[in-house]
C-alpha cells in the first residue's frame, strides 16, 4: 500500500506539465482543434516520427555492440573505451550540430584543409533530415549503451553455459539465450532516444529540419500561441504513450532473474581473436565521430577563444552550479526511481502501468513546456518556490527521471523475487527489505540510471534559463550566452569544461558497477 501511495504521488507530480497542458487547451479547445487537424501538423507527425525511428534504429546498432565488446569480452581498454562510448551524452545537441556543421558543412574546416591541395571550393550540404538524423544518433546511442551495458553486467552465465554445452553455436546461444535477458533494456533505451529526438529543440533547428519542438518553439517565442503549442505538445504527450504501450508489448512477461539454487557468479570474458581488431576499429570509428570530432573543433574554438578573453572564474563557478544541481538532480532521480521500479516489476497492474507511464510524461515535452507549467504551477501555488534551486531540481527530476527508472526496472528484473520473500520470512518489514536487500541488488542499475540522468541534466538549458535563481549561471547557460551573440568561440571553453567535469564522474560511475 505505501509503495502504491509513493508511486502514485510520484506520477501525480510528474504529470503537472501535462495538467498545464490541458488546462491552455481548454481555454481555447476551438483554436486547438484548428492546429491539430492543420495538414502541417500531420506532416511534422510523420517528420518527426520518421527522424525519431531512424535515429532510434541506428542507436540501437552502434549501443549493442559497444556495450557487448566493453562489458563481456576481453577487448583491451574496455573501461576507458566505456567511458569514451557514454562520453557522447553530455555534450549538448546544439553543440554538436554546430560542430559537425563547423567540420563538414560546405564551407566548413575540412573544406578549407581540401581546398588548396585538391581545388575543393564546396562540400555537400549536410543539413535538413540526413544532418539531423547523424548528429541524434551520435549523441543518443549512449541512452541504450548504458542501460545494456548495466544488463549484460548483471546476467547469470548458467544458461549460457548451459546453452553452449547442449552444442549451440556462440551465435545462437546469444540470440536465443542471451538476447531475450536483454529486451527490457534495450526497449527502455530505445523509448528514451526515441522521446529524445521528439523533444530535442538544438540539433534540429541548426540542422534546419522542422519537427514538433522546432514549431512549438517557434509558437512560444515568436507567435506568442501559448494554445497551438500547447495543443502540439498534447501529441507529443500522446506519442509517447505510444511509444511506452509499444515497448511493454514487446517487454511482456519475461522472467530474467536467476531461477536455480547457488550464487550467481560473473560471467567469463569472451576472448576475441581475430576480431580484436575489427572490434577496436569499430570503438574507434563511433568514438572518433560521437567524441573526437566534436572535441577536436571545441579545441579549435577554444584556441581562436584564447586570443580573446576567456572569463576562467565565470567558467570554474558555472561549472561548480553545474555538479551542484546536476548531482542533485541524479540522487533524487535515483531515488524516486527505485519504488517506480519496483512496483513496476514486482507489482504488474493497472496502477503500476498508470504510475509508470505518467512519470514518463515530462520527457516527451520539450524543456520549455515544463518549465512554463512549472512557472505557472509555482506562481499560483507556491510563490516561495519560484526561481529556487530546489524548483530547478525538481524540473529536472520531472524531464529525466524516465532515464533512472528504465535503467533500475532493467537490474530489478534480474533479481530474483526469493531472496525478498526469505527476508520477509524472517521477520522483517517491506520497507527493511526494500532498503536491505532490493535496493543493493538492483543497484547497478539504478546507478546507471543516475549517470544517465547526471550527463542530460547537466546539459540541460531550456529549463535552466527559465527556472534558475537570479545570478544561477552554469555551462550550459554560459555557452548559450556566449553563442546566442554569434561569439561561438567563447562557448567552447565552457564546452570543454563541460566534457572535463563529467568524464571522471561517469568514470566513478561506471567504475561502481
């Protein structure tokens, strides 16, 4: 009952952009009718459904593998190569569009290292959907990497072994044994890149590709149409109840714990061969083009930026804001995800779907909308929470928690339900076994969840911009200041900054698993 009652005031919490929501609609439900059957609606649905399908495939292909090579095979490196794979996260969408627009653009830096040699004077243009599509994929592969990388760390080897003495192939005891126990994270991934390309506001408009967020934007700043947008961002709402209904379809009852008497043991690192190479040029290749490349020109920026000035105690101090309400957000996340999680898994029904599935909410919505809702929540309801750090956090829990709870549903699934049950036969009360034995036992994947949750949250802008207290500057704002004037040089310190202070900590972070 109170994991019940937790949840529910969880998800009742999370849905408070989508109370907004409705409530702007329906003081206009004649307007909002026009917007949703305008034809341009039905084209930005199968725009950004098609771009959000194609990014979430893609994602999936560079994800698995990454996370197969650095989790269970005896690839040289693996940590620092898991590391350099999740690294990708925490650099922006806006930077990274701009990066790679800056390297290969038509009259961008590789064009200018072609010209003189070769006679180059014009690349081909790299913007619109195909643009879009690359730079979402390179920056969002890491939502599946994790949550499957946590997986194949937590498997039982039994029936693999099993599998492999009954003489199966390594290949197909993988794709009959292996890749069932793998399922609900990668669908928890794959929604997650999927409702992040829907609300992804940066990359699609410096790839000039028109989706929801872009015309939601548009409305919001430009046209001042609080209803159509609202009424835009109530499809957003309903794709991605799509998505969630989807991806529990394909998850259906899959029963991943250890079943067999005896300790579960980790599993033997699969010696490669002959594919050690292939297996560290392909490390190399998604690496080089999701990390080095957008490095590489940051560097260039930053050294075009020292011949100015650079404001390095702005910078330390933002970067400090940044850890502060980043770290925040991901303990709080973490924590809030683990009841979600278990009522999810251990307690399947119709409360537990409708919990599960509201939470979800505030990541199909754009920063912008929740941010609104919660100005207009916060000024009504509760003035002396207005422009606080604990309004930012609790923003932040609202768009990202989902990260957390696929993450902590994917170790819980690998728990076995006995060992809760002997606990509670020896006396001890829900909430000890919950803190005792279910929490520890899942913690590798709620640990992924807050390293997830960590590298969005500290990127976030949208949401910081409007929320954060007078005088409340971190990285990501710094950069958009610096680049919202067209001085994008001066935003690639921040921008290295922001690649610094996060690699050890996602370090830390996998180093715990």
């Amino acid at each position: 009952m109170l994991l019940a009652l937790a949840g529910v005031a969880l998800a009742a919490a999370m849905v408070l952009p989508l109370a907004y929501l409705l409530v702007t609609v329906a003081d206009s439900a004649e307007a909002a009718i026009d917007t949703v059957g305008n034809s341009r609606t039905l084209e930005l649905i199968a725009r950004s459904a098609g771009l959000a399908l194609a990014a979430t495939t893609a994602a999936v292909a560079l994800g698995m593998p990454l996370a197969w090579l650095t989790a269970r095979t005896d690839l040289p490196g693996r940590r620092v190569w898991a590391v350099a794979a999740a690294l990708p996260l925490v650099i922006p969408s806006y930077i990274g569009a701009y990066a790679y627009l800056s390297a290969l653009g038509p009259a961008g830096l590789l064009r200018d290292a072609l010209e003189q040699p070769f006679g180059v004077e014009r690349l081909p243009d790299i913007t619109g959907f195909f643009g879009a599509w690359l730079v979402l994929t390179l920056f969002t592969y890491p939502l599946i990497f994790l949550p499957v990388r946590s997986a194949l760390r937590g498997l039982d080897p039994q029936l693999e072994e099993a599998s492999l003495g009954l003489g199966h192939s390594p290949w197909r005891t993988f794709r009959s044994v292996v890749l069932p126990q793998l399922i609900p994270a990668i669908g928890a991934g794959a929604v997650l890149v999927a409702l992040y390309v829907l609300h992804d506001f940066g990359a699609v408009s410096i790839m000039r590709f028109d989706s929801f967020t872009r015309e939601i934007f548009t409305l919001y700043r430009a046209s001042f149409d609080r209803t159509g947008a609202a009424a835009l961002a109530l499809i957003l709402v309903a794709l991605m109840l799509v998505l969630l209904w989807l991806e529990s379809r394909a998850r259906g009852g899959f029963v991943l714990h250890r079943s067999a008497p005896g300790t579960k043991r980790p599993a033997r690192r699969i010696p490669l061969g002959r594919w050690r190479v292939p297996a560290l040029l392909f490390c190399g290749l998604v690496c080089g083009f999701s990390l080095v490349l957008p490095a590489g020109v940051l560097v260039y920026w930053s050294l075009q930026s020292f011949a100015g000035s650079t404001d390095w105690g702005g910078t330390i101090e933002a970067g400090l804001s940044s850890l502060l309400v980043s770290g925040l957000a991901a303990l709080a996340a973490a924590a809030c995800a683990i009841p979600l999680a278990v009522l999810s898994v251990r307690y399947p029904g119709s409360i537990s779907r409708m919990t599960e599935r509201f939470s979800y909410t505030g990541y199909a919505l754009p920063g912008i909308v929740v941010a609104l809702a919660l100005v207009f929540f916060a000024t009504r309801a509760a003035p002396a929470t207005y422009q606080t750090l604990g309004l930012l956090v609790f923003a932040f829990l609202v768009l990202f928690l989902p990260l957390a709870i696929g993450s902590a549903r994917a170790g819980l699934q690998q728990v076995s339900p006995r060992v809760e049950e002997a606990a509670r036969s020896l006396g001890r009360s829900p909430l000890q076994v919950m803190r005792t034995i279910t929490a520890p036992l899942m913690a590798s994947g709620v640990f992924a969840g807050a390293a997830l949750v960590f590298l969005t949250a500290i990127k976030e802008l949208p949401a910081t911009l409007i929320l954060a207290p007078i005088g409340f500057e971190t990285l990501a704002t710094e950069i958009w200041n610096a680049t919202n004037v067209g001085f994008f040089e001066r935003g690639a310190v921040p921008s290295l900054v922001l690649l610094a202070i996060s690699a050890p900590s996602l370090y830390l972070l996998i180093g715990r698993e």
